[in-house]
C-alpha cells in the first residue's frame, strides 16, 4: 500500500484529534498507519489520563518503539504509570540501552522492583548498563552485537549472523575477537557474502580496529563515530574485552542533546529545565542567571551616562542607539552559533580559533560596510542630518565586525580556559556587544559634536 504525503497527514490529524476527544479505539485504528515517532511526537501534548491507555492497548512492538521516542522525562513517567505487567512486557522489546535510562529515571525502589520481575539475563545487562556513570559510553552502548572467534570461518560466520538474536539491531559488522574476547579485527556484511564460505574469517578481517572504552566520555565518542562514518564502534572495558557497541543512531542523539544542551545554555539557561519543571523550579532556575545579568549590563549603563552631555546636545542620537547595539548582538549570536554548533559536533579543534577569528574578520568586514551604508542612508532619510547618518553607519558597519569576531571566537576560548563553551556565553557577548556599539556610536558623536550640532 502506497501513502501518499496528503494522506499521512490525514491519518496524523484524525489521530491528534481522536486523543483529544479521549476515542482511544479510534485512535488504536489508525495507529498502525503511521510511524512511532510521529505517534510519539502527538502523545507528547496529551495528558497521562489519555496516553497510558492507549500505550497499554496498542500492540507491543509498536508501544515499544513509541516509548523510545518520548521525551525520556515522559516515557520513565509513562512507564511507572503503566500496568506493570505490561511494563515488564515492554522491557523485552525496547533496547536495553534505552531500557538503562528510562529505569534510571525512575524512583530507585519502584525500578527495582521493576528489575525483579524481567528475565534474570535481561536483569543482569540493564543492570550492568545501570551502574556505569552518566555521560560515558558505557552507559548508552548497546550489549547486542555480532562476534566470532578468530578461527571461525566465513560460512560460520554467515551461519551465526542467521541465528543471531533479533536484539541484534545493526548486522553491517561482525567482530572478530580472540579466547579472551578481546577484539582483532572487523569484517563488513558485503565482504563475508562475496568471499569463499571456506576462508578464515581473519584472512579478510581488517586488523586496525578503532575501539572506545566503556569510561570514555560518549560526545567524544560519539564525535569519533560520526566523523569516521561508520554504523557503530566496539567498546571495551578496563580489560579490553569487547563488551559492546556504539550504535551510529544513539550516537546521532547524543550529539543532538548535546548541541541542544550548548543553545540552551547560550541564553544562560539551566540544561536540567525541562517542560515538566514546575513553575517555581523554573524561576529558580532562570532568576539568578537574569540578576546576574543585570550587573553586566551596567558597563553600558556607564557608557552610556559618560557622554550624557553628547546626548544632551543632540537628543536624536539617543533614538539609532538601541538599533546599533541590538544589531551587534544579533550578529555576534550568529556567530556564537555557527562556532558552538562546530565544537559540539566536532568538526573543529580549540586549536583552530585563529581560523574561526579570519573568517569572521572577512564575514565581518563584508557585512559591515553593507549593513553600514544601509543604515547610514535610512539614517539620513529619518532625520534629514548627512553627519548623524554617516556617524550611526559608521558605529553599525564597526559594532558588526567586531560583534562577529567576538562571537565566532569567544566559545574557542572559553572552550580552551574554563572547559564549557557555552555557558553564559549569550549574556557576556550581549554585554560586550552593547558596550562596543556603545563607545563607537557615542565616541564618534563627541569628536564630531560641533559638525553634528551645526546639520541639526
């Protein structure tokens, strides 16, 4: 059956709608036609009242895969609310890393007892999985994967990739490891097909193997996986045991969050705030860092009051002020993105801030004589006074090269003295932002004062 786009989004609002009205068997008609993510991204706006019937109704694979794709605050809610039979049922089907974080989640007695009703070998990995620390790649690698012996061959191989259980979620690799366990080599699904079933599988293994410890941090990790472009990585533990893999999609969410995460804080927020933080928690969350930012920006409030005379002599300079500094910050914000995105995900070394500061010298240099000569000529046509325009264009075109530059290399060299490139990195580039654009704007007026008072 083919559906066409038009379709879809039929299905979804006849969906939004049925959960809306509580019509969970309506809803459950038309859940088999579209994608768990989707299914996931509705029930993320509706009440438990309404979400936890119909997570127990539906069909388990598919409850299964909707519930990795909530939001983890969410699912761990969901799944301490759900039927515990059918909690234990779903713990069968959800990867079992996915299956450590959303028990993590959960009060420390309620996922025990949770733990004492699933399958003891089950038990055992998730619990495993349970006590690596947060944030490493222990904690989100997948126990699941595909290893044989050094002396297998490539039919054997074929064989117990056949048999292999169905937890196993990526089958492009196979391991080859020695008596101990301890990886030797890696060999691709195309090469085992299209090779002698008779050969040793180490006579076509690639012996060097990238590997990740179990303690690594899993964003480094993760970065590896993602600028290598494999599928997965094999991790070790302290014995160099092959214990697990690095799945590429696990990988992909990780730099997600992360990249999330460095936004969040761009705008000194908590990373910890979530939609399902009450009120309160979230003022006491948001409110200091906005104090704080109070006592930044009184360095342009004292600009601003040391040249109260230049303003007092020409009143209108005081109405291009806010456009000056707004368009800094704007432009510094872009750049301050551009450079966290690149060092979240990896693409650039702390090393490379010399490279990031030319290009945003050239970006900077190009913008501001555009952005200048535009203001300079709308700054003319508003007050009818050539000196003003000229001035205002003058401070925009300077305020945006140097916003850009601070911008582009500010999270390097955060990044590079205190360790996270973020945090507060919005407030302070505001701050210096507005206290740039400030001094250029109000410097330039003061040295041309008497031309600026004579075109008025």
């Amino acid at each position: 059956m083919i559906l066409e786009p038009e379709v879809l989004f039929a299905y979804r609002d006849q969906f939004a709608a049925a959960m809306e009205k509580d019509d969970i068997k309506t809803a459950l008609d038309i859940a088999p036609n579209l994608s768990s993510g989707r299914i996931a991204q509705i029930l993320s706006e509706c009440d438990n009242d309404v979400v936890i019937p119909f997570m127990e109704q539906v069909d388990e694979k598919h409850a299964a895969d909707i519930l990795i794709k909530l939001p983890r605050e969410m699912a761990a809610e969901v799944f301490h609310l759900m039927n515990p039979d059918i909690s234990v049922k779903l713990i069968d089907r959800v990867p079992v890393d996915d299956a450590a974080d959303i028990i993590g989640m959960l009060d420390e007695k309620v996922g025990a007892e949770l733990l004492d009703k699933i399958n003891p070998e089950l038990k055992e990995v998730i619990s495993d999985l349970m006590h690596y620390e947060q944030g490493t790649v222990g904690s989100v690698m997948n126990t699941y994967y595909i290893a044989v012996r050094e002396g297998s061959t490539v039919g054997e191989t074929l064989k117990a990739m056949k048999d292999a259980p169905t937890q196993i979620q990526n089958r492009a690799y196979v391991y080859v490891v020695d008596s101990g366990g301890k990886p030797l080599g890696v060999v691709s699904m195309k090469d085992l097909i299209r090779t002698d079933p008779e050969k040793k599988i180490t006579e076509i293994a690639t012996k060097d193997v990238v590997v990740v410890h179990t303690h690594d941090p899993a964003i480094e990790s993760s970065q590896l996986l993602r600028n290598r472009r494999y599928q997965m990585l094999p991790v070790t533990n302290d014995e160099n045991v092959l214990v697990g893999v690095l799945m590429l999609d696990d990988a992909i969410d990780i730099l997600s969050e992360n990249l999330a995460e460095q936004f969040v804080k761009v705008g000194a927020a908590s990373i910890e705030e979530s939609f399902y933080t009450p009120p309160l928690g979230s003022v006491r969350k948001r409110l200091p860092w906005m104090a704080g930012n109070i006592f930044l920006n009184l360095g342009a409030v004292a600009v601003i009051a040391s040249y109260e005379a230049t303003i007092e002599a020409v009143a209108a300079l005081a109405i291009f002020l806010p456009m000056i500094t707004d368009m800094g910050g704007n432009v510094g914000i872009q750049a301050l993105s551009v450079s966290i995105r690149s060092l979240a995900l990896g693409e650039v070394r702390i090393s490379q801030y010399l490279k990031a500061a030319q290009k945003e010298i050239i970006v900077g240099l190009i913008n501001g004589l555009a952005l200048g000569a535009l203001f300079t000529v709308i700054a003319i046509l508003l007050q009818g006074n050539p000196v003003l325009g000229l001035v205002a264009g003058i401070a925009l075109g300077c305020n945006v090269l140097l916003a850009g530059i601070v911008g582009g290399t500010l999270p390097f060299i955060i990044k590079r003295f205190v360790g996270d490139p973020a945090m507060m990195t919005g407030p302070v580039l505001t701050t210096i932002t507005d206290i740039t654009g400030v001094s250029i704007y109000l410097g330039l007026s003061t040295m041309f004062l008497a031309s600026l008072m004579g075109a008025a």
